[in-house]
C-alpha cells in the first residue's frame, strides 16, 4: 500500500492548498481508510470512529490488543451528548477550561459507539484535540475520529510525521504532517463513572490543573506502580509494557545530583543516557540525549520519545534515564519512563526520612515496623533503648529508686514489672515515672536520630507525642485497630484473658488521641493482615516519595487528604 503524505506543516500555507490536503484526508478516513493525524499530544493513528471495520484495521495496524479501547476525538463538547450518556456536569466544567486539549474524560457511552472502539466497556474515552489540522480534519468528516497513538503497539509514541513514517509506511493510507507534536506526551486521562474521579492516566494536563477546578482526585495505583498479577486494570491500556524503546532502559528517580551520581557509578562504556541538560558534561564519553532543563518538565515531556526513539539506531546495549519529579507534567514524564523500563527503577535518593510511628498495644505497629525494614528502612525501638539505660545508667536508677522504692529489691536490681505495676492507671504516678526517665532517655534518642544520616529511619515510640520526640520527626504515623479486633490480637499474642487484655487497653491513650495528635493514620480494620500489608506498602511509598519531594523543593504544605485506598 502507498502511503500518501499530507503536508500541511506550514500553518500560512495558502488557504486553498490546506483544504484541499484535509478534504483529501477526510476522505480517505470517509471510505475507512487510515490517516496519521497530528495532535498537540503526539501523532494518532485515526479511523472513522463509527466505521468499525475501520477501526478493526486500527488494531491490526498496530497490533494492539483488543482489549485496549480507543479515545473517540470530537471536535468540541457540543458533540459529547452524541456519543455518551448520564454525563455529569463536572464534566462540562472541565471540558471548558481544558478542551481543546490534552484532557481526556471517560464517561458512560451510547449504543452508537462500536464496541470495537470500547472493547465492550460500557463506558468511552473523548476528547478534543488542540491542533488545527486535527479540529479541521474532524468537522471536516463530520465524524468523531476513534485514535490510539500511531506508533506500533509497545512502542514508543510519535511525536513527528517523520516516526510515524518509520512504524506506519506502507501500512497506512496517509500521513497529515502537522509538525512536532506541541505536548508531546498523550493526554490525561480521568474517569468520571466511579464515585469520585480518578487519574488512571496522568498526561498533557497536570493532576494539580484538574484538582484547582474539582478538588482532590483519585490516583489510580496503576499510574505509579505495575499493577499486580492478580489486579484487574481500571484501564485496559494499563496492563501493557508501553512505550518501550528497543534497548532495555532503566530510570534513576530522586534527586538529580543523586541520580546522575548513581547513574555514573553504574554505567558501562556504551551505555546511552537520558539525562536532563545540566548534567550532559558529566557523561563526556557516553551517547546522551537530553530532554531539557531539569526544572522545565513541559520541555521533557516534549523531548522524551523522540530522545527514546533515538537510540534504536544506536551502538548502545542499553539506557538509563534520569527521572523527573512528580509536579506538573513531571508526573506524566516518569509515568511514561517507567512503564518504558518496565519498571525497572533504581531509586536514587539519599535523603534521610524519619517517620515517628505510635499507637496502643495490638493495633499493628510492629507489622508496620517490618514493612519499612522490608523497604530498607532501620528502625529505632525507643523501648529498647529505654531499657537499656535501665540497665546501664547508675544515675537513672538511683532517681527511680528514690520515686519508685517498691520496685526495687534489697540489692538494688530492678523489678520491671513492679514498676509497670506501679504506675498502671495511676495517673499521677505515671507523669512522674515519664519525667525521670524522659530527662535521661531523650538526649539518647535524639543523638540516635540526629546519627541517621541517609535513607530511612521510624522512629518506634509508644511515648512519641508526650515526650516531643515528634518534633524530630518529618512525619507521624498513628496506627489505630477497632477496639475488639486489638483485644483478640492481645489475648492470642500474649496469652492473657479477655479482662485483662481490656484492661490494659483501656489504661493507654485512645485511638481517638492519636488520630487527632498525628500527621497521618493507618487504621488496621483491614479483613485480613495481607490486606492491611498491601495496603500500607502503598502508603508508605507515597508518603515518602512526597516528603522526599516536600524536602528537596521545601513545600510547606502536607499533602494530608490525598486519596490512597482503593
Ligand atoms: P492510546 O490511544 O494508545 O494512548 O490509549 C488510550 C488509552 O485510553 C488506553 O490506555 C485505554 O485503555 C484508555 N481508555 C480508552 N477508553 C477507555 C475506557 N472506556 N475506560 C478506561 N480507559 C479507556
Ligand atoms: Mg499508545
């Protein structure tokens, strides 16, 4: 097949020129022929939307799934009730502040829209494209036009004519030459058929345009990290390895300085590199590619999968890539970096973190300590240490023995669990106990915290908040159990009777206390421990990859609120 080529870079081209290069197109699309359109994204492979033999070329074409739905492109929202239904008016709102634009929405579809192009959902992807030439090509077909990215399957998308040409010639009845694609990575995608709307693909509009107009959203898992075996994807398109330059590519996310040092550690003598434009003179000898300034991610996003493309035609074995933060279209960059690696991250922060946890006894504490050990965090067991200095500190003892003398036996040693007795319930008792022992424990702790000089550190203290060792922490953790699951966990862990395990329960802090007193809460009603493991990983990742954020660019504000359950 020939594969005509339109092009229609010049905008000042003469009038009649263009329109008769878009009728042609047009036509083409009209009799269920393929066209290669530009868009401010990246180039589309477009069919006539409601031609579905058409559309089933689209997928052989690029040997895409057929599980993998379509966008339906529209030439404005005045078409959005043509082809879906129950739309709610968030939708409306949203479509005027970013249509045209990168902004895709899915809402519930009419019967109109063949199933080809939904595969079967019963809901539809639309948006409107901001580029001329596509708005043309649209009205002038007077159809939607059904579009996935006009790069084969798996591979990275294309940004100009001349890509498209390399994956789609000879497969395809046109190409329209738009010029490079103004974005440059496809557009975002948000859900508006659940109970609340929900990222399941960040893109040309940023997360933090979208919730200024509508508040939080939800961020679907699967935008940050593969989706596991047994997950069902909210988006078809999410369960494929995307974007994927030939050569196996890894991505170094943290700081810049940090993954460039990482980065150089790593590398052999042909490895390519990715990298922002300040840190090129470090790679003297190797192949690089930059993306653009490391603070202006709506350059990178630009440059990205031409920069992927461009070493599929090089002597490089593999390439690694520095990874952008999440701000802004930063979020969008490492998404599409990530899913190109794979996955494969190496995180390259050296940052240190501490996370002070705290909670009453049988809420979970200790399986959320194992699950940041897991992450390679270290933890510091304040109760140890506590009674370490028992042991150890002359001076301690001898004030506690004044206060407590029933705890200690003739020869001085002393009965811990008198003590614990002594102060059990007992108000009073109990302030004094914590000031003596405060006054020697927490000068230890804090030179314990202040000796973490990299990575992450939690900060285990039942005490946490009374003794103000919060303070040094960057974040607090409360985790809370509904009261009966905490007494059968106390009772089976520690063999006591129901009375007792009550007991001691109620002579600690409510959960209510911390709730109010921390930064965050883990509240461990999960059905199951697995659950509640799951879950906590999820959290805990995000909580950390935000303070990392939060400290290298000094954000104030705490991202408390943001959605993380499912
Ligand atoms: P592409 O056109 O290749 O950029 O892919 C379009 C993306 O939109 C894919 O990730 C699809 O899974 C997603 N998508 C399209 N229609 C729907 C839908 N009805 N529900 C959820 N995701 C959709
Ligand atoms: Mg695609």
């Amino acid at each position: 097949m020939d594969t005509l080529y339109f092009d229609l870079r010049d905008t000042r081209a003469i009038q009649r020129d263009r329109t008769e290069k878009i009728s042609e197109a047009a036509r083409i699309l009209r009799e269920g022929g393929l066209v290669a359109i530009p868009t401010e994204t990246v180039y589309g492979l477009g069919a006539n939307a409601l031609d579905e033999n058409a559309v089933a070329r689209i997928f052989e074409v690029k040997g895409r799934p057929q599980d993998n739905p379509l966008i339906l492109h529209l030439s404005g929202q005045q078409w959005l009730p043509r082809y879906c239904a129950d739309i709610p008016p968030m939708a409306f709102a949203l479509t005027r502040k970013f249509w045209p634009g990168p902004l895709t929405l899915v809402l519930k579809r009419r019967n109109n829209v063949p199933d080809r192009v939904t595969a079967g959902l019963d809901t539809v992807a639309v948006r409107c494209p901001n580029h001329p030439v596509a708005l043309a090509l649209i009205r002038e077909l007077g159809l939607p036009i059904a579009a996935p990215s006009a790069n084969l399957s798996g591979r990275p998308s294309c940004t100009t004519a001349r890509e498209v040409l390399a994956d789609m010639r000879g497969k395809i009845h046109g190409i329209v030459d738009g010029g490079p694609c103004a974005i440059g990575v496809e557009s975002t995608i948000l859900d508006l058929t659940g109970p609340q709307p929900r990222l399941l693909r960040p893109g040309g509009v940023p997360v933090e345009a979208i919730e200024t107009l509508i508040g939080p959203i939800a961020i679907d898992r699967a935008v940050t990290a593969p989706l596991p075996k047994d997950e069902r994807p909210k988006s078809p398109g999410m369960k494929y390895r995307h974007y994927a330059p030939r050569l196996p590519l890894t991505v170094f996310s943290g700081a810049p300085d940090a993954t460039a040092r990482e980065i150089s550690r790593r590398m052999c003598p042909r490895t390519g590199i990715i990298c922002f434009d300040e840190y090129k003179e470090l790679f003297p000898y190797q192949e690089v590619r930059t993306i653009g300034p490391y603070s202006v991610p709506a350059e990178q996003a630009r440059r990205l999968f031409s920069a992927l493309r461009a070493f599929d035609e090089s002597a490089c074995t593999e390439i690694y890539a520095q990874c952008p933060d999440s701000r802004g279209l930063g979020l969008a960059v490492g998404n599409r970096l990530k899913r190109a690696a794979g996955f494969r991250v190496v995180e390259s922060d050296t940052q240190r973190i501490i996370l002070g946890l705290t909670g009453g006894t049988g809420a979970g504490k200790s399986t959320v300590l194992e699950i940041i050990e897991e992450m390679g965090g270290s933890v510091l067991d304040c109760d140890r240490v506590y009674h370490q200095l028992l042991d150890e500190n002359e001076e301690l003892r001898f004030e506690l023995r004044r206060a407590f003398r029933t705890a200690f036996s003739i020869d001085g040693t002393l009965d811990r669990k008198k003590l614990g007795e002594e102060v059990f319930g007992k108000k009073d008792q109990r302030a004094r106990l914590d000031r003596i022992v405060f006054r020697y424990l927490l000068p230890v702790l804090e030179q314990k915290i202040a000796a973490v000089s990299e990575g992450l550190c939690a900060v285990d203290a039942v005490n946490l908040l009374e003794s103000g060792l919060d303070r040094l922490c960057d974040a607090t953790i409360a985790v809370t159990a509904p009261m009966e699951v905490r007494v059968q966990r106390i009772m089976a862990r520690d063999g006591i009777s129901e009375a007792y395990a009550r007991l001691r329960i109620s002579a600690q802090k409510s959960d209510e206390y911390y709730r109010s007193k921390c930064d965050y809460e883990l509240n461990n009603a999960a059905d199951t421990r697995e659950l509640f493991i799951k879950e906590t990983r999820v959290f805990l990742r995000r909580l950390i990859d935000g303070l990392q954020e939060e400290k290298r660019y000094g954000a104030r504000e705490k991202k408390k609120g943001r959605v993380i359950r499912e």
